[in-house]
C-alpha cells in the first residue's frame, strides 16, 4: 500500500462522497495517475485550445465523469480546459464539457 499525500487523500474524500456504481471504483494507480494530472500544471498551455487535427471527444457522463473513446476508461474531470489527457492511455481528446458550450 502507498502512502497517500494529502492531494491525495481529497481526491479520496471526493470520490467517497459521491455515490457511484462499482463501474466507477478506482485502484490506488488510477487515482495516482489522476491527482498527477490534476497537479501538472505543465499541461495547461497544452490543453488550453482546441486542436482541430484531434476527432476524438470523451464521452459525457454527467457529473464530471467522462469516457475516453480510444480505451474507454471512466475517470472524473474536474479541468475545464478544452483538451484532455486521458488518466489511462494518455490520449489527448477533446472536453465535451467545452464543445457543448460553443
Ligand atoms: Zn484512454
């Protein structure tokens, strides 16, 4: 077992809080891999246009919670930038969030 940072450990509180299925319940990895990307603020200039080379949008669960349409991983989102990386394949994808608000 890990030792949980304290970003961590409110990620980990978020998802308790919401109830979700057993669809939704994430390992020790992926919450890693989700707080990395919710903590890099690297990506941001990345992410901050839509790349129109890019088809790919993730699918829209509501809540915040997305699917990317190459690996179908379900993560939440909480980045409101129009690109995405995806936690699991690192795909960059389009913000369905955005495109709805065009
Ligand atoms: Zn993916």
């Amino acid at each position: 077992m890990k030792e949980l940072t304290p970003d961590l450990s409110e990620v980990l509180d978020m998802l308790a809080f919401m109830e979700l299925g057993p669809e939704f319940q994430l390992t020790l990895d992926e919450i890693h891999a989700l707080s990395e990307r919710l903590i890099f603020e690297g990506e941001r200039d990345e992410l901050s246009r839509p790349i129109s080379e890019i088809k790919e949008v993730a699918s829209d669960l509501g809540e915040n919670w997305l699917i990317c349409p190459l690996c179908q991983e379900a993560w939440r989102n909480q980045l409101t930038y129009p690109m995405l990386f995806c936690p699991k394949c690192s795909a960059k994808i389009h913000n369905p969030a955005f495109t709805a608000r065009e």
